[in-house]
C-alpha cells in the first residue's frame, strides 16, 4: 500500500496540481486503469488548464455524472452529483481521472474553454442529471424531446416516465398524456461485495 502512495506523490502531474491548487485537492487514489484525483468542484477549470498547458493532457475523452444517492457509504453533505473528467495525454501515453462532487443546487463551471469537445458532455451531464454548467456557450437539451419535464438518470425518475406520447389521430399529432404504468422493482438492488458476508 505504501508503494502505491509513493508512486502517486512520484506523478508529476499529481505533485504539480497539489503545487498548484494547494488545498483544492481533496483526495489521490489509484484505480485499475489510471490515477484518480478529488477535488473541489470550484477549481475543476484551473486544474483542467494546468494539465493541459503544463502536463500535456490534450484531450477530454469523456466527461459523466453520476446520482450517489444510493451508493453505499453516500453523505448527503459531500454532495448527492459527481461529474467524472477522463483527460489523456497522447505524447506521454497517460490517462488521468478527475472528480468533483456538488449538491443540486452548486453550479459546476464549464471546461469548454479547455477542451471545446466539453461542449456535448456537459449538455448530456445536464440534461440527464441536472447538473448545471455555468458559462457553457449552449447548455440545452440534447437527447430527449422538447417539451420533456425530469432528468432520466436521476435514482429518483420513474423507470417509465411520468408521460407518454401517442398520436392521435382525431387531432392528427402527437400528444401527452401521463403514464398509466406503475413501477415494478423484480431484481433488488445490490453492490459488488455488498452482500458476499
């Protein structure tokens, strides 16, 4: 365990991002696949471009939310949303994972300025989750319909929805109406290693 640590304190990006951002940094660990850095959600975008400036990060391969509200071990106070950033470097074959965690009601700002490829990420992190992104040049809807009311990844959502859409054909359009179906859990819930004694 302690060569693990060490090796993290080794990274140079780890090392300058603690440098630079001093208490920002929450938290270093190290996953199966890369090194995952927590920090507080209001310096994500300084952290971003001193990767990307200083360490060579230059791309964002994926940016997600995730609703803890029913992970194991979930805190109200740290936040019920984390948005996940996957930074690699291709010059120096690395990937990197940044997290910051916030409640419903903090705005994260946006990385787009950093890597414009942020721009669907954040719309699909927003609209599936709620999280909102402050500064984001076209923070709308992306993959559901106009007139749609919710988030869908939220733990709280209704497997079906609230409404349904049919067309009718006396109007000869689409309309709602709200769904009659009622929400059937057949599997329960478990977490790897939750419930192996």
């Amino acid at each position: 365990m302690n060569d693990i640590k060490q090796e993290q304190q080794d990274l140079p990006e780890v090392a300058g991002l603690k440098e630079h951002l001093k208490d920002a940094i929450l938290d270093v660990s190290e996953s199966l696949d890369c090194t995952v850095v927590k920090l507080r959600y209001d310096a994500i975008v300084d952290a971003c471009h001193y990767l990307k400036d200083h360490q060579g990060y230059e791309q964002l391969m994926d940016l997600c939310g995730v609703d803890m509200s029913e992970y194991p071990g979930f805190v109200k106070e740290d936040g019920r949303y984390q948005v996940i950033y996957n930074v690699l470097s291709i010059q120096h074959n690395k990937r990197l994972r940044l997290k910051i965690q916030l409640d419903s009601r903090q705005l994260v700002n946006s990385v787009v300025e950093v890597w414009p490829t942020a721009n669907w990420f954040e719309r699909e992190a927003f609209e599936m989750f709620g999280i909102i992104f402050n500064h984001h040049p076209d923070l709308r809807r992306l993959l559901t319909d106009y007139g749609f009311e919710g988030y869908p990844m939220r733990k709280d959502f209704p497997v079906e929805g609230r409404v349904e859409m049919f067309f009718d054909d006396e109007q000869w359009r689409c309309v709602y109406r709200p769904n009659a179906v009622e929400n059937r859990v057949l599997i329960p819930r478990t977490w790897p290693g939750a419930d192996r004694g």
